[in-house]
C-alpha cells in the first residue's frame, strides 16, 4: 500500500477485488442465530498460495489446528494434505524449490525475526538463514528458475542486504551490500540492476537502480516536491522498470523506466491508487491492482500485446492473493466477503474453469446470520469527510430498543480498514453491538492530501475524526450515543489510549489492542531493520531526541490521570513494535488513580495473533468488557 509504514500496523491486510456480490439475507422477521466465540474461531484463516513444479498441487498455511501449519491441496480439489504439524510456532508457506522441496518461514513467539527454513524431501527442517537477532525474508524468484534472492539484515541490524540464492544446491552470494537506508523491491533476470526504494518522508521517497557489475547507483525519479515513487518490478526483457508515483496527481499511477535511460513513460492510472503491478512466471500476462474505496480492482493483461485478458467474477465476495502457476496455464487466488472469509479458488486459463479448494468458514455458521459491511461517508468536525464502514446487527432500525455501538480504529499511522471478513465485527454484531470502522484522515486510499493530513497531528485532529463519529452513529436511530466505546488495535490502541485521554467523557469505555501510551519509548525502541524509514517517522510523528515535550504531549501515558472511563488493555509479552511497558505502566497509572482496568497479556504473542486460542481469548474478553460497562443492568 502506498506510503505505508508497518510500524503499528497489526497484522496482514486482504485487499479486496471487484465489488461484492449481494447475499441473500434472512427475512426480517427471524432473527439471527447467535454464536458463541468459540464457533467463531472455529472458522479457518488461511496465508499464502505457491503451485507445485507440476503444476498438481497448491501449496498453502492454515491455522486448522489451532496454529498456522503448512497443507497441499490438488489443483482440481479434494482434502488437503498437512506437510507440518507445528503446536508452538505458526509455519507460513512461502515458495516450492524446482525440486519439489519447499520454504516456509516463522519466528519465534511473534518476535518477527522470521528465517527461511527449506523443507527436504524427507520432512526435515533446515534453517536457511541462520543466526540469532536476524531477520530474513523471500524477495522473489529469477524468472528461470536457476535463483531465488533472499533479504537479510544479517550483516548490520539496521540494513537488508540482497543475497541470491542458486538452485539446486543453494550456494549464497551477496548481490547487493545495503549502507544506505535502501528498501531493496527487485532484481532484473540478467542479474544487471536491482531496484531500490530511498524514503525521504512518509510522502517522499525515490527510485534508484544499483549496478551489480560496476557497483554504481543511480537515482531514476527526479522529481521536485513531495513525490512518493515505488519500484515494483522489471519486465520479462530486462527493458524496463515497472514503478508506481504520484508525481503530479492525488493518486499513484503505473510507469516505467528504461533501462538505457531516457524519460520516464506513463503506463496505466485510474481514479484511484495503483498498489501494485508485476508480470506472471513466464512474462505472458503484467498484472495491475487499483484500491478503489477499499477495494482492489484487478486489471489483467497479455504482456506482449497489452491487451485486457478477462477474468471470472469471484461467485461471491472479492479475490485476493493473486499467484500464478509456472506455466502461467492457472491462477491461484482468494475470494474474501463481507459474511465469508478467504476461500483459495484455482483458475484455469485453457478451460476457464474455476475450482473452489477449501470452505473456512465454519460449517455451524450461516452466513446468513451475519452481516454486510456498509461503506459510508461522514463529515468530521471541520467538514472534511471521513469513510467509514458500518456494520448493523439484522434486526436494528429506529423506533426500536436503542443498541451499543463500538467505533474501531485501525492500525497504522497510514492503514485502511477494507471492506473483507472481519471475525471480531462480526462478532460484536452478532451480540448485538453496532460496529463503526472509522479511516480518520492519514488513512492510505483516499488521496495524498488526505493521506497527509495527520501528519503532525496525532492525538488531535485524526482524533477528532472518531470523536465526529458518534454523531453519525446517532443519526441513525438505533444508537444509544451514551453507550459507545472506542476499540482499536497498534495505532488504533494509540487511538483508544488517546480518546480516553484527551477526550475523557466521549466514549463509555475503551479497548486497547497492544496500543502506545508512550511515543518517546516507542519511537526509542523501533526494531533496527526500520532504520530505512526511521526519519520519515520521526517527521510524521516527532523526533525523540529533539521534540520530547511535543511527544509527551501527545502520549495518553504522561495524561493518564484525566482517564475516567473503563479500559481493557491487551498486550503481547514478545511484541517488538510497541513493547510491553507500553501497556504495563499505562495499566499501572490507571490502577494509580483507582479507576477501572483490565490486563490481559499473551506470553507467546508479538503485535498480533498468531494462535486461534489467544485470538479467541482476546476476543471473547472484549466482548465481556463491553457487556459489564455498556449492557444496561438486568
């Protein structure tokens, strides 16, 4: 996504694509089935998709067991195969070797110091990138197959470095030494040029392409202003350099750069941001995605005609995920709906086929006992309008019993909540809680000027824009605006903190997911592979070693005694991003002045869930937090 840094963002993000299909609903006269959480939870999330050498298998992780574990399933549908069987760390697939042997990554109890692990013929686990306080991470393929390249900040904790890995055998080689503060995003097929990201702001960054052969760099987006330029990927003939900028426009639009100089060429825009283009396995198709309002649009095209190539409508919800087999004959992908999560679906060019290959949703769940996401549109308190997603338990209109509501603020500083299966909405809204996701402005999707306009500005006006939303929760109807609580998970626990803070009579009560309450020990204790955005932060945010009175002025922990409301803190004990203490003494000022908090900490968590049974618990906990401070007294 465009600009954004991953510094509180919780977890991965499903863009959705195309417009979602309508659902059958209920008739209004029965009401919903309500579900307890563990039935909930029950539902099955699935992560990553990479086709077999032969083209007979999809190779994928699913928390099935409880826990992210690698499964094959054929191409033409049937049981799923489990190649893991992991009970501490979440596996995630990433790739096949020619060979049939497979990589996968994890790390250590979500401490995102993930390594590269080969899985042999016989089942065995070997650590591609060993070593201990590295991260690793797989860049991509060489289009023959003979190479995979691999980022690691092995040599200094602060840089990635390029290594080029050869197949069969795997021999390491360091392609390109970082020193700089590069965001290295791809290398050419012939092995000459590898590109590379330089950020300057959260809105300003340059594309560079590094010689291997002569070791020189050159700078290929001149550019005056605040421009945001993002390689993407070289074409299949070592030509050109496939980009994404917004120089001279609100959104980011497709260009390339040749590779033998000359201007750069305009390829594709739309009304929206351009997220991402690449070309298939074997050069025959370049693929574009659009976020259009929260939902990603695909564009599909013969790569040497540059003709649109049509693709099936997803049967119900959006796709996500796109993989192409090595033949490029098939299409791996997810479908992702307001009321069904991800499903992966296989797409067959020949016979324009599609086969459905798992069913994630519980199968003791209608999906029509749950809800639809209403992307809606309110004006916050100096006119500007905000997007927002709504979802409203069946059943609720004016004129009858007024409902709780839960405004939700997404990670960030630059996330998006999109319009997919989100199980703990759906959960809230099937107990009856009306759930308002708010994208306050510095949201990604909406434009650079909207995108920017939190710039330095934290703890007030993006604020502001979540406290405009109970307004639009009481134009409805069937709010009660004295029961609403504010919930957010990385920033949007920053949020949370921030509202019960600097606005202490606004919400009813607040959830905090692993949130800051101190953003000079947080901008103090970012993991040192951020050092490529480090500055950026700091211009967006503030500067620790400079601005400490503009930081504690907007860290909710150093105004922790103008808190009044009930809170419920939920923390990951292995979290790298917003550190323990952030929670414990935030909890521990509120314990100081007598008022009501809840703790719950995961010793075997980082920033997000990666075990079913601690998502589960955290869940199941707000929902008893809301009930105790919002449900009226029976």
């Amino acid at each position: 996504m465009k600009h954004l840094s991953p510094l509180l963002l919780a977890g991965g993000l499903l863009l959705p694509l195309m417009a979602p299909a309508q659902q059958k609903k209920r008739p209004a006269a029965a009401p919903p089935k309500r579900y307890s959480i563990e039935q909930f939870m029950t539902t099955t999330r699935l992560s990553g998709r990479a086709f077999s050498p032969d083209e007979e298998q999809v190779l994928y992780s699913s928390n099935q067991t409880g826990i992210f574990n690698l499964y094959t399933v054929p191409v033409t549908g049937g049981a799923a195969t489990p190649l893991s069987a992991s009970t501490k760390e979440s596996l995630y697939a990433v790739t096949y070797l020619p060979d049939g042997r497979i990589l996968y990554r994890h790390d250590q109890g979500g401490d995102e110091n993930f390594h590269l692990y080969l899985r042999e013929a016989d089942g065995t686990e070997r650590d591609l990138t060993p070593g201990t306080k590295l991260r690793a991470e797989f860049l991509a393929w060489r289009r023959d197959n003979k190479a995979f390249y691999v980022l690691s900040n092995e040599r200094d904790p602060k840089f990635m470095d390029v290594y080029r890995y050869a197949v069969p055998g795997l021999q390491r080689t360091l392609l390109f030494r970082n020193e700089q503060g590069f965001d290295p995003a791809a290398v050419s097929d012939d092995e000459r040029w590898v590109a590379l990201q330089k950020t300057a702001t959260t809105l300003d960054s340059d594309v560079f392409l590094y010689n291997v052969a002569s070791k020189e760099l050159k700078a290929v987006s001149q550019h005056q202003g605040s421009v945001s330029n993002v390689p993407m990927a070289f074409d299949p003939s070592n030509r050109y350099l496939y980009a994404t900028t917004d120089d001279g426009a609100e959104f980011s639009y497709v260009v390339r750069y040749p590779l033998s100089g000359g201007p750069r060429q305009t390829v594709e825009q739309a009304k929206w941001d351009a997220v991402y283009t690449a070309f298939s396995r074997t050069g025959q198709y370049r693929l574009t995605m659009f976020n259009e309002d929260g939902r990603t649009s695909i564009r599909l095209y013969d790569a040497i005609s540059g003709k649109p190539v049509e693709l099936p409508a997803p049967p119900s919800g959006t796709i996500s995920g796109v993989s192409f087999s090595p033949s490029d004959m098939l299409l791996a992908y997810y479908v992702n709906g307001d009321r069904t999560p991800s499903d992966l679906y296989v797409y067959n060019f020949a016979t324009r086929r599609t086969t459905r290959l798992t069913q994630t949703l519980n199968p003791a769940i209608s999906a029509d006992d749950l809800v639809d996401t209403k992307t809606i549109r309110y004006k916050s308190f100096d006119g500007l309008e905000i997007p927002a997603l709504l979802y409203t338990p069946q059943g609720a209109r004016p004129g009858k019993t007024k409902l709780p509501a839960v405004v939700e603020v997404h990670g960030g500083p630059g996330g998006q909540s999109t319009p997919n299966y989100f199980p703990l909405a759906q959960y809230l809204a099937n107990n009856g809680y009306v759930v308002l996701r708010v994208n306050n402005r510095g949201s990604s999707g909406y434009g650079k000027t909207f995108f920017a306009a939190d710039d330095r500005k934290h703890g007030r006006e993006p604020l502001w824009d979540c406290l405009a939303a109970k307004k639009y929760l009481a134009s409805l109807g069937y709010v009660d605006t004295t029961r609403v609580a504010i919930l957010g998970g990385s920033y949007g626990g920053y949020m949370t903190l921030s509202a019960l803070t600097f606005a202490p009579q606004r919400f009813a009560a607040g959830v905090d997911i692993f949130g800051v309450s101190n953003w000079v020990r947080t901008l103090q204790n970012i993991p040192p592979y951020w050092e490529s955005f480090r500055q950026a932060l700091y211009q967006e945010i503030g500067d620790p070693t400079t601005e400490l009175d503009r930081l504690k002025a907007t860290s909710p922990l150093f105004h922790a005694d103008k808190i009044e409301r009930p809170l419920l803190v939920i923390q990951g004990a292995n979290d790298p991003r917003v550190i323990k203490p952030e929670s414990d003494d935030i909890v521990a000022a509120v314990k100081k002045k007598g008022g009501a908090v809840e703790y719950v900490v995961f010793e075997d968590e980082g920033h997000g869930f990666a075990k079913r049974a601690n998502e589960q618990r955290a869940y199941e906990s707000t929902l008893n937090f809301l009930n105790k401070y919002l449900q009226p007294a029976n």
